[in-house]
C-alpha cells in the first residue's frame, strides 16, 4: 500500500498519479501468485523484491536505477537485465544495488547514468560470497558478512565509509549519509555526517565523523536489540522497549 507525495511516480499508482491522502494498494501488484519479499526506497523511487528473483522498481528513474529505459516510471516495471535471482535490493539516491543468493554472493548495481562522481560502480566487488546484509546510503554500500566483517564502498567525503579496524558487527544500519552498526558486544557505532546529531557526540569542525567512530552510549540495564536509519536520523531499540512493545500489542 502506498500514501502520500510522489511527483516523479513515488506512489507508484499509475501515471500521473502525484498525492494520495489515503493508503491505497498498488494496482495489479504483484503478479498474480507472487508474493513481495522485501522493499527498499530511497528518496525519490522504490523497488520490491518478489519470492520468484524478480525485481520490480517504480518512481525516479533518470538516471537508470530502475533499468532501461532510464526515465520515470509511474506504475512497477520489472527491471531487466539482472544476470541471477534476485534476493535483496537496497536503494541510494541514484542507483540500486541488487545482491543474489548469499553462498555466490553475486552483486550488480543499477543508476548512475554518465556520471559515477564517487566511484561507486568502479569500487564495486565483483561478488560477496558469505553476505549476511546490506545496506545503503545515498552514495554508498555497506556489506555485513557472516562472519562480522563490513565491506563499503562509494562516496566517503563526509566520512560515510567507515576507518579501518571495526570489531565483529552484528547488524548495519544505513542513512542519508551515515552509518549505524550494532556490534556482536552489543556497542553501537556511528560515523558519517552527523551534524544533527544523529551520530552522538562529538562530531569535526564540519559536523562529521571522519576518520573514527563514535560510540553511542545506551544505559547498560537495556541492551540495543536493533539499529535504523533514516535521513539524519538514528533509532535505537531495546529489549526492554521491544518487551513494553510486545505486551501493548
């Protein structure tokens, strides 16, 4: 279901369809006997993973993130061209990164038409056999490994990629352009662009952590069971709030 503002085809509800103030489901989607695994958005288009390794996307597409030909799409298209069956999609600002199975791990990335300004496509492994997740921001891609290891590429100017000699990661958890990663000690990291706030203290001169991370303290009697992020904003969950969660439902 889908509600709101999408000017380039966001809401996904048939040409020329811009507002709804209502939730309404989405025309003719999925296929008939196909079910939707898994959605990704980004700021101005969306994609649905479907349980047969097809990807559907729907919103901006000029710069080819939702496959050929690149423009916007009003109503979701299959994207064409995805060389093995899909598994998880994610999406940046101006791409969509599409992974397979997690044993070959094989990878590709839609978007970036003519213009590749921070080497996203060039920095792109060839396959990730062994992924466990992942995640983008608008300009970057994180990959959690099974074994705790992140892998990232793509724009780093404010600090988007993480330094060097992060301990074992549990999960990962990307925004507009900074990272979150839950650690298997159960810490939680921050580093980016954080000049709301949304990476804890204490950031540089120009709101960023760059070149380190920084530790968001969470009181020791609640151990943060999960990490989200959004447009300069982080959300941290807790046992004891996923309980009080749980008993109110």
């Amino acid at each position: 279901m889908t509600v709101g503002e999408g000017l380039s085809g966001e809401l996904g509800l048939g040409k020329g369809v811009k507002r709804t103030a209502r939730f309404q489901f989405v025309p003719d989607f999925p296929p008939s006997g196909i079910r939707v695994v898994q959605v990704a958005s980004s700021m101005a288009h969306t994609v649905a993973v479907l349980d047969n390794g097809e990807v559907y996307g729907w919103g901006k597409g000029s710069k080819g993130q939702l496959g050929e030909p690149a423009e916007d799409v009003w109503s979701p298209r299959r994207i064409e061209g995805i060389p093995f069956p899909a598994v998880k999609a994610v999406c940046g600002k101006d791409f969509t990164c599409i992974v397979g199975n997690r044993e070959e791990g094989k990878l590709v990335i839609f978007g970036l038409k003519n213009r590749d300004r921070f080497g996203l496509l060039a920095s792109k492994p060839a396959a990730v056999p062994g992924w466990k997740d992942i995640a983008a921001s608008w300009g970057s891609v994180f990959i959690l490994m099974q074994d705790g290891e992140l892998i990232s590429f793509g724009r780093d100017d404010h600090g988007q990629l993480p330094p060097a000699g992060l301990p074992p990661i549990e999960a990962i958890a990307a925004g507009s352009e900074h990272c979150l990663a839950l650690t298997k000690a159960g810490k939680v990291l921050a580093w980016g662009w954080g000049e709301h706030g949304n990476c804890g203290e204490h950031t540089d001169a120009n709101g960023d952590i760059k070149g380190r991370l920084n530790e968001i303290e969470v009181p020791v009697a609640h151990p943060v069971v999960a990490v989200y992020a959004g447009c300069a904003t982080s959300f941290i969950v807790t046992a004891n709030d996923a309980a009080e969660d749980g008993e109110q439902g």
